[in-house]
C-alpha cells in the first residue's frame, strides 16, 4: 500500500503527463509506462466502451407512450413488453434492485449538460445520465476517478489521506464532481486532446486505474 507522499506523489506526475497529452493513445501510454497492475485497470469485457447516446426528447417520447411516468420511473406498461430484449433486460435491473436509480440516470440524460444542477443524491448514477447524453467533456463519475482528481487538487496530508480511504460518493463530493467537470474543459487540457468528443471517456479510463491504485483500506478508528 503506498504511503500519502507517494500517492500524492503518483497523482501529480499522472496529472502533469495528462496536460501534456495530446492524443487519446497519449493516455493510453500513461498507464502501460507507470505498469498498473491489471486488477486496477477497467475490465472493458465488464464495462465494454458506450458508444450510443440517449437524447432527451427520446426520454420525453417514452413518458408520452407511458413507459415512464413523469417522474422517470417506469410505469407498469413495460412488464407487458412484448420484446424480449427489454424484458430481459428489466429482469436483470429487477433483479439487481435498481429500478428505483433508473430515476436519476434518467434525470442526469434531461439534465445533460446543464451547468449548475441542484441534484445532491445518486450523484454517480445522475453523472452517468450525464455522460449517456454523449455532449463533449461529460464524464463517468465514480469513486475512483474522483480520488485520483481529489488528491490532484488537495495539498493537506490528512484531507489527502482521508481521499485515499474515501469509499463512495455521496452530497459532501458534490463539489468536487462540479469541479472535475469544469476542468475536463479547462485550458490545462490541450485543445488538440479536447477534440476528440470521447476524450472525457479515456480520461475517466486512466484516472480510474490511478484512483484504484492509490486507494486505502478504511481504517475502523476506535
């Protein structure tokens, strides 16, 4: 497990050859370089790369035809769906007892890029709406990505070490998902990187394995 300095140490050279970066394979090249063990690293076979996007006037046509209600739930007409595709897939949410954080997926696709939401809970799953959208420099938002970003912005040894055990991500982390959104299309980024419309995608890719990497075990203190 590496110590605060070296995790703050490891974040800083990652974040000063992310701002180098120019390209997408400029990324990829990152994490091969610093050799990240495998288990740290995005298992694409798991979480395949998204290359549909969900517009908020398709939300808006499956409220009118009574698939959602205009709270963005699902209504009880899909258990009468006839496509074997989407009863399947409503199993496995079923099952999984997520019906009820389709919700905020959903909220984040109505949202897209909207700057200054008011949206304190579900903040992963609303980002990820977000991201679904597909509008330039919207990240996937997960716990690991926002520890590595975090520690980046962070100097206090004990707020850095705090990061390192930080488990999920709830309303306190709201501000730092905000900032991390707006640096995705600072200056600190080259322009040449920001145009490609997915870079946002690879950048949550290596930051994921830096925020892994780096990441502590919570400690039960007495």
């Amino acid at each position: 497990m590496m110590t605060t300095k070296e995790a703050k140490n490891l974040v800083m050279h990652v974040f000063d050859e992310i701002k180098k970066s120019k390209t997408i394979k400029d990324f990829e090249a990152i994490a091969e370089r610093l050799n990240i063990p495998s288990k740290n690293l995005i298992d694409v076979s798991n979480y395949p790369k998204i290359e549909f996007s969900i517009k908020r006037q398709e939300i808006n046509n499956l409220i009118k035809r009574g698939i959602l209600t205009k709270e963005y739930a699902l209504s009880d007409k899909i258990t009468n769906s006839s496509d074997t595709l989407t009863k399947l897939l409503y199993s496995l949410v079923w099952k999984n007892g997520e019906l009820k954080k389709l919700r905020h997926i959903i909220q984040g696709i109505i949202d897209g890029d909207k700057i200054n939401d008011t949206k304190e809970n579900a903040l992963v799953f609303y980002n990820f709406g977000r991201y679904l959208t597909k509008k330039k420099g919207l990240p996937i938002i997960d716990q690991h990505v926002i520890r590595a970003f975090a520690v980046y912005k962070e100097n206090e040894q004990k707020e850095i070490k705090s990061l390192l055990e930080l488990q999920t991500i709830n309303r306190e982390h709201k501000n730092i998902i905000d900032q991390y959104r707006i640096w995705l299309d600072s200056t600190e980024l080259k322009k040449e990187l920001k145009s490609n419309i997915d870079y946002s995608y690879y950048l949550d890719k290596l930051l994921f394995a830096i925020g892994k990497t780096i990441k502590h075990k919570k400690v039960k203190r007495k």
